[in-house]
C-alpha cells in the first residue's frame, strides 16, 4: 500500500460521495407531495393553511428556488457539518442523528459478532466435512437463516424468549440483554449468507497443494484448517461481511422498529412517515458515508490477507 | 532384505466415483533403501502420484483397499493418525511438483519453513494460538530460534540473503527459488525419506538440474532415501539408482536404471523410450504414442497396457500377467517378454544415455 493508492481511492471516494448525495437529494425532491403544505397543515393543528402562510413558509425555507440552487446551499452547510433543522422538532439534524446512532452502530457490530460467530464455525465444519450429516445440517440451518424475514424472527423470539422464558426484555435499549434478541434476529440472516460462502471458498481451498504441503510437514488437522486454509479463504468472505453492512443498515430499520430501539433505522421510518426531509436526507447521507468507507476499510485489508493482491496506485 | 527402508507391497488404492471404482494404484510393489534414489516412471494418469501419497497416507479421497506400506518398521497403511502425523514430515518428507502452488501464498517463506522447524522439535505440542501467531499465546523465543534454523536451512539450499528474505512471501520468490523452499522445508526435519513428486516438471532446465543435484547430494551427504516421480526419462537417467516404470496403477518393470533405460525388456519401456525426444537423432521425426492411457474403471483382470501395444496377444487381455524376474533386481509383468529385439535400433541404444547423466553407455 502506498500514498498514491491511498489518493487515488479518496478521489473516487469523494466522487461517490457526491453521487449519493445528489441522488438523495433528488429523490427527495421529486417525491410528490408538498412540504410546505404538510408542515403548515401539521403546524395550525389539522387546519388547511392559507395560500399565503405557504408561500411566505416556502420563501423563507428556500423552497421556491430552483433545484440547483437548493442543492448546492445544503451541499454547503453539509460540508460545514450542518444538516439542516427538523421540520417539526427545530432540533438540528446532526444531534437527532447523533442521539441514534450509537444505538444503531451497537446493534451493527453485535449482530456482526453474532453473525460471525455462527457463520464462521459452520461453515468451516460443513467444508471440512462435505456431504456429512453436520454439513446438511449447516445448510438447511443457513437456508431456513435466509428465509426467514427478521421481522417474523424478531417477533418469534420476542415470544418465545421474553413472553414465554422471560429470560430477555421485550423490547428498548439498555443494557446487554436488550442487544441480544435484536443482534441474533439481524446477525442470523447474515450468518446464514456468510456460512454458505465461508463453505464454498474453504472447500475450494482445501483441495490447494499447499494444504497438502501443511499436512505433509506434519502439521496438526486443526492448524492446517485453521491456520492456511482459512486465511485464504478469508477474501471473499471479509468482501461480504463488507458488503452485508447494508444489510445491517437496512435490516436495522425493521429490527429496531420491531424491538422499539431507538436508532437510526426508527429515526428514518418516522421522518419518511412524516416528510420530514432534512432529516431524511441527513441519514440517507450517513448511511451512504458509512457504506462507502466500511468497503474502503474492507479493500485495506485485502493485502494484509492476502499479500499478493496488490493495492495498486504504482507499477511494481 | 527386511531392513528397507521403504518396502510397498501389493498396494492398491482405489477412488469410487459416479462412474465406478477407479484403480489408481493396482498391486504396485517396489522398494526403496538408504542412500538410494529410486524413479517412478509413467504417462499422466499412470498412478504416480497417487503412489506417492498414499505413502504419505494424504491419498484422500482415494482409499487404500489392500497391500503394506513398511516403512522403517512400522506399516503406514494400518498406522493411527499421530502416528502418521509424527511420521509425515519428520521422517519422510514431501515435495510436490509445482512450487508455485505448493507454498501457501498468505505466509511469508520463513514462517512456513519455520512452521517445519517447530513441528518437529521434541517435546512441543502443535497448540494453534501459538501457530496463528495470536500474541501472548506465540511462544516468541521458540519462533525466534526456528527462524534462525530456517535462515540457516535456505543457507544450505542456496536461497540468496536468507535473512532478508525470510519475510518475504512465495510470489516474491522465482520458480527456482520456491522449489528450493520447499526443500527447505521438507529437510527442516533431516528426514529418511523424501518424497519429490515431479519435483522438477515446472522449472526451466538450469533449474531443474540445479534441484536434481540436490537430490543427489542429499542421496551421497545424508543417506536419504529418494523416491523420485517423474515422466520425464531424462530426469530419471540423470538421478536415479533403479526405476519402476508404472502403468495402469501396476508396476511394469522395475529395474537397475542402466538395465531398464538401456536395454528395456517391457514393450512400455520401450515405447516410452522411442518416444524421448532426446533420444531421436536430428532430423528425425519424433514418435508418438498412439491411444492414451485407459481409463481404469473396474480392476485389471489383464495387462492394462495389452489395448496399445503391438506385441499384445490374447492371452494378454485374459488372464492376469505375473511379474517374472529377470535377476533379483530386475523384474517385469509381459507374457511376451523376452521380445524380438526388433525395435531396440542402434542409434537408439547409444542415444539412450541421458544428456548429462552420470551413467556411461558402455553396456
């Protein structure tokens, strides 16, 4: 890796980033429906305002400019770290997603480790042992994993766990038992997809000389897997886990809607219901950041797993 | 005789698959002693390499049916896993025939042949944190003082500033210098076996020669015993004490190299031997095979090599060929042996000496 390489994926970082927020911006602004309207309408209690309030509210939001215009003085105060006001609360966007976020990020990673720690296991067992009663066990379990939608998980497990157990809280944040029930209904789904690549790409490996090599040295089974066979398998699973990101993200709306975690997937559901579009366009625009830096961080670590991809950026 | 080091006898290893049972190795018996290099010689597809591991015992998914692996007392085919474990690699070893893949890509060489090193100190159980390098769990003086022992091994195969290129990885090495690697490997336990399929196969010939001769010296220095696999004649003139030229899965003669190569009793010998580019005179054109090898599904009740050879009579597709010894070292499996010496031609005796070899061609 090298500075070059670093410039180069920032530029195109940047160039991404741009992408996303003009899209959500435009998506916005060609949703039907008229903001000025739907807030005045919310604002007098039900009443229909007068055509006059909502031109005099759409002059001082801005919203009779043209489009370009519009978009380049969000643009702007975004770059300056200003998302704007919610329509409805006044509160700045940035602390209404700064409330959320760390909740939504604390079920992201606990539903990863969940995810991981499933995934991971099975399907190194599954490859090891091909057509074995624990391989078919592992695939049915991660077939019946992608199958089943999370809000149908989430709310078998909110009966089974906490209605019937009562070993678990139905539902809030707090402290780690509120995170179980959320992290398994989000991170199963994800074990399911990575489980199922983690066979194939060890499956592939394992038939490597090199594999052979490591068991002719007189290295025990569980290194030879372990160790060589599971860091070159490991490519095409950390892409996905990388890629499974959004699926978190979106998974997180259902699942926190679900279990009433207030995070970001709540945050966004509410704003939509109630056109609340700063706020709409302000976590749209997060997700899209994290997105593009998670798949950054993810092709950093292609060439410490893999030393023979070269990050690029020079001619060797 | 019992003192072998390694004594095959009657080994089959078979692998079921959709289309039925394939007899990789069928029946194949040879030796090999100390200090010697023994050559298995056969086409793709005759059972070579399957051979060779199943003596490593790594033949999955193939499965032995049948026949004894001695090896220095002990027979590998009845073997228990830490057995075999502690076996493998520590005193018989294996290099494989492309170095290119046999080096695990994600490690640096000097943690691999390191890994060698540590595998076969005395007293240490394998615990995997302390393989996969977890911190606090790595035992760092060990790792330490195997590192210096592989500098010192890739010292001794000619590997170029060892130390600087301990941490660096087999797609930084050039074929040549990978091969040596893995011999590195393979002799960080001082083994009594080596194992080298087709060690050869994917270098240049500068290379290979270099990587032959260490055979040889490995043969003369340490008193390894060798088996050597190959398809290439050559290879196996330059290097070897006897060969078993394979076929089928069986063995089809097995000889004293200056006896097999030179004066070639078994139709197969002498096909292979028309066939060696090094052994045509300029100008002439090179013969070929004619068919390929069949495809044995289902167990030879006859000579498998009866459908491509000329001498081939009925009695050879009926009945199972016995091996015939033609001295004590000497033996070969042909109903129709001793042959009509019709196309063992002149240019052909002399021309068979290998190019660079140590045999002279005085017989």
């Amino acid at each position: 890796m090298n500075n070059q390489y670093l410039l180069k994926r920032l530029v195109t970082m940047g160039i991404v980033l741009f992408g996303v927020s003009l899209l959500t911006y435009v998506m916005i602004f060609v949703t039907p429906g008229d903001p000025a309207r739907t807030i005045l309408t919310q604002q007098m209690g039900g009443q229909t305002p007068s055509q006059e309030a909502v031109e005099q509210f759409r002059v001082s939001e801005g919203l009779d400019d043209p489009f370009t215009v519009q978009y380049v003085r969000w643009m702007s105060d975004v770059l300056q770290g200003d998302l704007g006001y919610s329509y409805y609360s006044d509160q700045p966007v940035t602390d209404a997603i700064a409330q959320r976020l760390p909740n939504t990020i604390t079920l992201a990673v606990a539903s990863g480790i969940v995810a991981i720690a499933i995934s991971v296991p099975a399907g190194i067992a599954s490859a090891v042992n091909p057509g074995s009663r624990i391989d078919y066990t592992a695939q049915f379990g991660a077939l019946v994993g992608v199958s089943m939608p999370n809000f149908w998980l989430g709310y078998l497990l909110i009966i089974v766990c906490s209605l019937w157990l009562d070993v678990f809280p139905v539902a809030g944040v707090g402290g780690l038992e509120h995170l179980v029930l959320p992290a398994v209904t989000l991170g199963s789904g994800m074990a399911a997809i990575i489980s199922r690549l983690v066979r194939t790409a060890m499956l592939d490996v394992l038939d490597a000389a090199y594999i052979r090599t490591a068991r002719s040295k007189g290295l025990r089974e569980q290194i030879v897997i372990y160790k060589h066979a599971l860091q070159n398998a490991l490519v095409p699973v950390v892409t996905i886990i990388g890629l499974q990101l959004s699926y978190v993200l979106n998974g997180a709306v259902v699942v926190e809607v679900v279990f009433q975690r207030p995070g970001l997937g709540t945050l966004l559901v509410d704003a939509i219901f109630a056109r609340d579009y700063p706020i709409v366009q302000g976590v749209t625009l997060l997700i899209g950041v994290i997105f593009v830096l998670t798949n950054f961080a993810v092709d950093l670590t292609y060439n410490q797993l893999d030393p023979r991809i070269d990050l690029g950026g020079e001619l060797m | 005789m019992t003192d072998k080091l390694l004594r095959v006898e009657e080994l089959y290893t078979r692998f079921d698959t959709d289309r039925g049972t394939v007899h990789a190795v069928d029946g194949a018996s040879f030796t090999v002693d100390r200090g010697e290099i023994v050559g298995v010689l056969g086409e793709s597809g005759s059972g070579k390499s399957v051979t060779a591991r199943s003596i490593c015992r790594l033949e999955e998914p193939g499965k032995i049916g049948n026949g004894t692996i001695m090896f220095d007392g002990t027979d590998l085919t009845t073997a228990s896993k830490s057995t075999l474990r502690q076996i493998r690699g520590n005193e018989i070893s294996m290099v494989f025939q492309d170095p290119t893949e046999t080096l695990n890509p994600v490690f640096p060489v000097g943690e691999q042949i390191a890994e060698a090193v540590r595998i076969h100190e005395a007293n240490s159980r394998q615990r995997l944190l302390d393989f996969l390098g977890v911190p606090l769990f790595r035992d760092q003086s060990a790792w330490a003082d195997a590192r210096d022992r592989a500098v010192e091994l890739m010292d001794q195969m000619d590997i170029p500033n060892p130390e600087s290129r301990l941490s660096a990885f087999p797609h930084e090495f050039s074929g040549g210098l990978r091969q040596r690697a893995v011999l590195a490997i393979a002799l960080a336990s001082d083994p009594k076996l080596l194992i080298a399929d087709e060690p050869t196969t994917a270098l240049d010939t500068t290379t290979q020669a270099d990587i032959l001769q260490r055979l040889r010296s490995l043969r003369d220095e340490r008193d390894v015993g060798i088996l050597l696999i190959s398809h290439d004649l050559g290879v196996v003139a330059q290097t070897c004490d006897r060969v078993v030229v394979l076929y089928g899965g069986q063995v089809m003669e097995a000889g004293p190299v200056n006896e097999v190569l030179t004066a070639p009793e078994h139709p197969y010998t002498r096909m292979l031997l028309e066939c060696s580019v090094r052994n045509s005179t300029p100008g002439e054109r090179v013969q070929s095979v004619s068919g390929t090898p069949s495809d044995p599904i289902g167990s030879y009740e006859a000579c498998p090599f009866a459908d491509r050879c000329r001498h081939a009579t009925t009695a050879c597709r009926e009945r199972y060929i016995p091996t015939t010894e033609l001295d004590s070292e000497h033996r070969l499996a042909c109903l129709e042996a001793p042959l009509p010496a019709d196309d063992a031609s002149a240019h052909r005796q002399d021309a068979l000496t290998p190019d660079g070899g140590k045999q002279d061609d005085s017989t």
